[in-house]
C-alpha cells in the first residue's frame, strides 16, 4: 500500500525534464531548489507550467480513483464510476456553462459540483426506481449522460463560434495545457475535503459494501452515510472535472487494480487508489504532450484505454452472474 500511494513522487520529478524541450534532470533540480547556474526559460519551464501541471495531473487522477472506488462500494456495483454515473457529464454541463459566462475559477467550480449532483441524482432515481441492478443503474447513467449531453449541446451551440465555441471544444476533450499555479487552490482544497472525508469514514464505505440492512445493523446510517459518500465523491469529480475537463475512465479502470493488489478493506484500498490513479494520469499526460508535435487530449488517451477495460470487466461480470439472463 505504501509503495502505491508513493509511486507518483517519481513519476512527478520524471515529467519535469521530459518533454519536446527537453531539460536535465540536474538543472530540474536546481531550478526547484532556487541553485544557480539555471537559465530563466528553464527555471520558468519547470515552475510555471511543468510543475503546476503535473501536480494538477496528480489531483486529478487520485480525485478520480477515489471518488470511483466510493461509488463503487456504496452502490455495490463494479461498473460504476462518474462517467457512468452521469456525474462527469453533469460536472461538464456546470463547467462549461461557467465558461460560457466567464465566470471565475470559484464559481466554475461551483457549477460543477451543483452539476455533478444533479447527474448523480437522476441516474440514482431512476436506477432504485426499476429495481438498481447492475444493468438498471448502467442503462440509468447512459440515458442521464445522453440527456445531459444533449443539453451541453445547447450551450456549445450558443457559444460564439470564433470565440469561446473552440476553446469550450478543447476543454471538453480532457487537458491538463492551461493549468497553472491559481488553478491548483481551489483543486487542492477540494481535493483535501474529499480525501480526508473519505479517509475519516472509511470503515462505513466497508459495512456499505455488505448491504443495508447489514450495515443498519452494525450502527451505520445508511441514508446519511450514502448521501455523505456519494457529496464526497461528486466534490472530488467536480473538482478535476473543472481543471481538467471530460476525463473519463479511470474512475473505473484504477480501483479494479487497487483491490487486485491490496484487497477490498478501505483501509488499504483508498491509499493504494490515490497512488496508482496519481500515477496513471500523470502518465498518461506525459506522454499526450510528448508523443506527437502536437498535445493528445488527455481525454482521448483515457478512452482508448478505459472502453476496451469496460467491455472486459462487463463481459466477465456477466459470465459469473449468468448471462445477459
């Protein structure tokens, strides 16, 4: 567990002198210490825009994988995270709404936190009230994602097309190019909130797990501690949704992993998850910046390698459970 949830800090100095110019490893160094001898573009490289973003990239996967892994539990569902939840797509609408305003970094989070609620909430009604099965609650998340996508449609139809209409495109696509130092307050408070929400109330998410009537029995407050679960989880979706745009997929991808290594105890589980989703986004944004002349959006690394995950994972629940029965 402990390896996991350190896993990211090399990774982290290993993106600052990787890159299409490329820095060495002890001018990196320097240039974070305040040494001499380091050239202004270098010093500004590594600080102003390498390091802001490859610690947003480090909130956004670890924001990610827990809010995922919650969901999980507390719908006792191994196929659901905020994509599939409607969370992300609700958390977008917000967003670019806030981008379509110009508003600022405060609000914008905002209007993604309220979003995400109410994507959580349409996809969670309807799933309960045909019966919450795993096939329910995912045709539930995939018709409050078409819904919700259908009206963030709307809002890029009436944004300026030579203005705002293009860069509300290239946000919705996942990135991580425009972050810098102001973007990472109001994701780090958030990501404090949710983290140490979710690390305080860990042994409720494990007697969610077990049902509710078994987790009423044990002295939890199922209403109280799923509405908690699932606000905890929406801030941390919110929140990387804001910085980052639609980033899909690892929500689900990384607490699969999680639990193959350290098991399903919470305890274990949410450390191990910030770490590996830490470590897989940072990846993943190192080489979208670095792989082509031109920077891959980051959400559509995340699709290519999350759909076909899905499909197996799908795939192999409904062999155990019997078929499409």
């Amino acid at each position: 567990m402990w390896g996991l949830l350190l896993l990211p800090i090399p990774l982290l100095f290993l993106s600052l002198f990787v890159g299409r110019y490329g820095i060495a490893p002890r001018e990196v160094w320097a240039a974070l210490t305040g040494g001499p001898g380091v050239p202004d573009v270098v010093r500004a490289l590594v600080l102003r825009v390498r390091l802001p973003r490859a610690l947003a990239a480090a909130l956004v996967g670890a924001n990610l994988s827990v809010a995922g892994a919650a969901y999980q539990g507390v719908f006792r569902n191994p196929l659901v995270e905020g994509r599939i939840l409607g969370v992300s797509s609700g958390a977008g609408l917000g967003a670019a709404t806030a981008l379509l305003l110009g508003a600022n970094p405060a609000l914008l989070q905002g209007l993604a936190f309220a979003g995400g609620l109410v994507g959580v909430g349409l996809t969670s009604l309807l799933g309960w009230a045909f019966g919450a099965g795993v096939l329910i609650l995912i045709i539930a998340g995939v018709l409050v994602e078409s819904f919700l996508s259908a009206i963030l449609g709307i809002v890029k139809y009436t944004a300026d097309p030579l203005g705002t209409l293009p860069a509300l495109t290239h946000w919705l696509l996942g990135g991580l190019g425009a972050v810098r130092w102001a973007d990472l307050l109001p994701l780090g408070m958030a990501s404090g909130l949710g983290l140490l929400a979710f690390l305080l109330t860990r042994w409720r998410l494990n007697l969610l797990t077990l049902g509710d009537q078994e987790a009423s029995g044990l002295g939890v407050r199922v209403r109280r501690a799923r509405f908690g679960a699932v606000t905890a989880g929406t801030l941390l979706t919110a929140s990387a949704v804001s910085v980052s745009g639609m980033v899909g997929w690892v929500g689900l991808i990384v607490p699969h992993g999680a639990r193959a290594l350290v098991g399903p105890n919470y305890s274990d589980l949410l450390p191990a998850t910030v770490g590996l989703g830490a470590t897989l986004v940072l990846l993943l944004d190192t080489i979208a910046r670095t792989a082509l002349p031109v920077e891959i959006p980051l959400g559509i690394l995340t699709g290519l390698l999350g759909a076909p995950l899905f499909l197996f994972l799908f795939m192999r629940l409904l062999r155990e459970r019997g078929g499409w029965r």
